[in-house]
C-alpha cells in the first residue's frame, strides 16, 4: 500500500511538472528540494509558489508524499527500488566480456549467471597465464594455484575460440572461479544444486522438448557447438541443457554435473537430474600415473558456467 502511495504521488507530480512547463510558467524545482525548501521556510517563498495557480493540486500531491515518507519510516520501510538488471564482466587481459543475467536463487536471493559457459579464451588466459606476460595480472591473481597445462588438445578439434571449455575437472573450474574472483573483485563460483534446479525452472524450457534451444543427441553430430548458437532462453542464457554438461556444486568432492552434454537425448534431461563425477571412466585414456586431477581425457563433454553473488 504504502509502495503504491509513493508511486501515485510521484507520479502526479511528474504531471504536473509538465503541465507547469507546457504551459510556460515559472520553473519548479525538483521535488526532494521542494520538500525540503518547504519544511525549511513554511512560509516562505516555497509558501508563496503553492498559491499560485494550481498550488492545491500541489498541496495535495505533497501532503501524500510526505504521508508515505512518514508511513514508510514508521515501518522501516524505503521507496522502490530498481530490480536487478543484466551487465558485462570485464576481465583484465582477456578481450572476452562474460555476460550475467538476473535470476532468483534459494528463497528469492538475487543472484546473476553467465548467459553462456565460459569459453576457451577466458580460460586459456586462467590456465596460460597471458594476463601476466602482457602486465595486466596483479600478485594476488598470479597466487591462484592454476591446473597444469594440458598435454593433448583438450578442445577435441570440435573448435576453440568461441566454443565452451570442455574437460577441466571439478577442482580446475573451483579454481577459476577463484581466480576471477580475485581478477574482478565480486564473488563468483559454480551454482549449487539447488540454485541449478531454479535456472532450470525459471528459463521456461522444457527439457524433453529442446530441440530449439540445446544440442543434444539428435541434432549435435557428437560434438560441442559455438555458444549461443542456439535460442535464449526466458532468462536470457544459451545451452542451459546440452552442448556440454555443467558442473554444479551438489556436496560431493568431486562434483556433479547437470543439463546433459552433446551426447545425451532429450528424453533423459531434466530439472533435477544431476551426475556425479566419474573420474576413472572420465579419465580412462591418460597415460599419466598418477592421472591428472586437473584436466578429464575422456571428460570432452564437461564445460561450466559461473554465479556471480554481487552486481
């Protein structure tokens, strides 16, 4: 109710501010000076400009804004305020900008999410470091423990720049998030189950019904595909299901995945299905011993996207 009257008066007084203007008379000031001017000199000048034509109106119109400003102390309250709004993450030596959209998390939280996975240049930055050759790395940055550079090409030939990363392993991505957390100064990290499962329910797909919006079994040829290649969803993100699957934090040590990759059909994606790590079947050709723990020979159908807490 109370939201309603700020609302109702302001705008009023937005009206008539205009009509005063259209009609060529003296300029008014804005409204919180107005308020101000009056409380200060109740019979002062302000006074004087409320008897002139239309001053009732006036009379009426700030008599309902200071009845709402005094009602919504009271009550601890404030006036409304803007929802969330989509931007573009800057990361310092990479010419690659994450997009993040606005999404509802566990009980209502505001939180943000790259409309895509993250894409190879971004991570080839974290994992080779070219931000520190080229000077645009900081001490704190350079600090993050990184993932061991990969000795095949773990892109598969399906393509690079503007391609999802596929196969890093859970602690690689936990440790990316890190890292750009640190590069940018706001929290990012991986979506929990939960926080997933909300994605999901929010994009307005139906994951047994997504041809239009993923590649899955039936239209991928066996291969991951350029981001954003396919629709966006309600919330504005690309390859929420399909292209490759994404890591999720559900509890367990070694992650879980979620949305299905390139491989799966649409009839086995849902909400709520979400794939623990394998990491023996997932890392079944690495000659290495030990196998490596950052990187899955066999994962090419693992990718990620990040949470961002903070605008």
């Amino acid at each position: 109710m109370i939201k309603g009257l700020f609302v109702s008066a302001q705008a009023f007084v937005s009206t008539r501010a205009k009509e005063h203007t259209r009609d060529a008379k003296p300029q008014l000031p804005q409204l919180p000076q107005f308020l101000s001017s009056i409380t200060a000199h109740p019979r002062g000048s302000a006074h004087n400009r409320l008897s002139q034509k239309g001053g009732t109106r006036w009379r009426s119109a700030l008599s309902l804004c200071v009845c709402a400003t005094t009602a919504a102390a009271h009550f601890g309250m404030s006036a409304p305020v803007e929802p969330p709004s989509a931007f573009k993450q800057a990361v310092d030596g990479c010419t690659f900008e994450i997009d993040l959209v606005p999404f509802k998390g566990v009980d209502g939280q505001e939180l943000f999410v790259s409309t895509t996975e993250i894409p190879w240049e971004l991570f080839d930055v974290f994992v080779y470091g070219t931000d520190k050759t080229e000077g645009k790395s900081t001490e704190k940055a350079d600090a993050v423990t990184k993932p061991t550079k990969p000795y095949i090409g773990m892109d598969r030939e399906f393509g690079h720049v503007g391609f999802p990363t596929i196969s890093p392993s859970y602690l690689s991505v936990q440790q990316f998030c890190e890292w750009l957390s640190v590069k940018t100064g706001r929290v990012y990290r991986l979506p929990t189950g939960e926080e997933w499962k909300a994605l999901c329910a929010q994009s307005g797909i139906d994951p047994k019904n997504c041809g239009d919006f993923a590649w899955t079994k039936e239209n991928s040829g066996e291969k991951t595909h350029k981001l954003a290649s396919k629709k966006a969803d309600k919330l504005g993100c690309f390859d929420l299901f399909g292209n490759a699957c994404e890591w999720v934090n559900t509890g367990e040590p070694k992650g879980s995945v979620a949305g299905g990759s390139f491989l799966d059909a649409m009839s086995d994606l849902d909400c709520g299905v979400f794939q623990p790590c394998k990491p023996v079947e997932w890392n079944e050709i690495d000659p290495q011993f030990p196998k490596s723990k950052w990187w899955y020979s066999s994962g090419g159908f693992v990718g990620f996207r990040v949470i961002c807490e903070k605008k």
